[in-house]
C-alpha cells in the first residue's frame, strides 16, 4: 500500500463501517472509532489486522472480522513511454509480460528501436536492456513486468545519407536496428545519373575520432562484394561526377551543412 492509493475497508457487524479511504501523503489512513493508522508498506491482510487489533484495544468488538481490499492502487500502474503509439500510465496488478504491456500501450511505432529498457521499481539502481526483437509470446524469453515498473522504448538509430541521390535525408533504422548500404541508398530515391560511385564512403564518428570508410558500391551493386553494415550514426556520402557544378549547387551546400551539424552536434 502507498500514498494515494484507495482501499476499501469492510468490518462484519458494523456495515455502517464500510468506507472507502484514501491513504494520505503521510501514508496515513482514518478508520472511524480507531483513528489514524499508518498504512504505507503494509499489505492488505497486514492492515486488517492492524484495524483488528484497534478495535479490539478500543473494546468495541471482542473477535472483530476486517476485510481490507485493494480498490485503486496507484502504485499498480507501468509507465510505458518512448516509441509507443499511447504513451502512459497503465494499470497492472501483480505482474505481466512486456510483450503484453507495450501491446496495452498502441504497440510500438514505425521509428522504434530494438532495446527497451525496464526499470524494476525495487531496484532503480539496475535498470535492463532488452532486445525487443528476441520478445514474442512464444518464444519463452518474455520478460516479466511488475507493478511501479517504468518501461521505456528507445528510438530507432538513424543513418544519413547525403550527395548526389534522389533524396537526402536521416532514416530511422527500423525493425531489428540493421541497416545495409544499398537499403539506405533504396531509402533515398537511389544515386542520380552524376553520381561518382566509385568515390562513395562511410563518415563514421568514433570514441577515437572521424572514420572515413571507403565503400565499394560498384561491386556491392554487380554483387561481386557483399553489401556493407551500417551503424547508427554513419553518414553515406555519395560525390558526383561533376564536381565543379555540385559545389556550386544549393544541394552541396545543404550536405556540407548537413554534415557538419551531423559530425558537430
């Protein structure tokens, strides 16, 4: 029991004494006849005795009977937030799977992520991580979610590919986090008939600095490589042809612009 829950309180023999009470910020309950009796961190068979005893010390029943029941626990809720379609507090008495909390809260959204993190309200100090792609009903691996837990979903990583394509742009790496060279090169509209394939590369930001990874897309595209694995973060640079024209162009300087907020937060 905790402050704000509402609990409901039955004493056989004395129906004029079925109240609903409300546990104060204090962790405090009034049961009429008795007082106030704290009732923070006790359960309900706990509190049924603590009332039973007050009326027995009061002398106004020799063997009372007490039901205490649990009628809105605020302490019941999950909070579900991150990429769900319905963020929010959800109700859960006892415990209950993730699989089963995030589909409560709209399941996840198209820019979600792979890891969710789950923080057990017992042990705040030792939140898990999660690979929401290895949770399903049927898998056994479904991890168990407990009332006063705070479930979040993470965002999806994102890949940035600049230059000489049909369309720039950020792509949230949907699904199991995993994103190849051709299926962000796909997301972007594909290379424009300028581009210089040959000079295509991967600007990756490190613990040790910029990362400039050549990338072979020229086999990659006559599957003489095998397609490359990008990372959350990376930038795919596609150069064109003409050089002299593309610097010039309002397009290079989005992508230096771009890039340098991208590598330059």
């Amino acid at each position: 029991i905790s402050p704000g829950d509402i609990v409901e309180v039955k004493i056989f023999g004395l129906p004029e004494m079925t109240q609903d009470l409300r546990v104060s910020d204090a962790g405090i309950i009034v049961v009429p006849l008795i007082g106030p009796i704290t009732a923070q961190g006790l359960t309900t068979s706990e509190l049924e005795q603590r009332i039973a005893a007050g009326l027995r010390t009061g002398g106004f029943l020799n063997e009372p009977l007490v039901n205490v029941s649990a009628k809105e626990l605020r302490s019941s809720g999950v909070s579900v937030s991150g990429e769900v379609g319905k963020p929010g507090v959800y109700p859960v008495f006892g415990s209950s799977t993730l699989a089963d909390v995030i589909m409560i809260a709209g399941g996840l959204t198209p820019k979600s992520g792979h890891i969710v993190t789950i923080t057990h309200h017992d042990h705040p100090e030792t939140p898990v991580n999660v690979d929401i792609s290895s949770v399903s009903v049927t898998s056994g691996q479904n991890f168990a979610v407990f009332s006063g837990d705070t479930v979040v979903v993470t965002k999806g990583g994102v890949v940035y590919v600049l230059g000489d394509v049909g369309h720039a742009a950020g792509f949230v790496m949907e699904g199991d986090g995993k994103m190849t060279v051709i299926q962000a090169l796909a997301l972007a509209g594909g290379t424009n008939k300028t581009a210089k394939i040959k000079s295509v590369r991967v600007i990756r930001k490190t613990s040790q600095g910029i990362q400039d990874v050549p990338v072979p897309l020229k086999e990659i595209l006559s599957a003489k490589k095998e397609d490359m694995q990008l990372l959350p973060g990376d930038v795919l640079f596609i150069p064109t042809g003409n050089m002299d024209n593309f610097l010039r162009s309002e397009g290079a300087i989005m992508s230096t612009a771009s890039l340098l907020m991208i590598l330059h937060p």
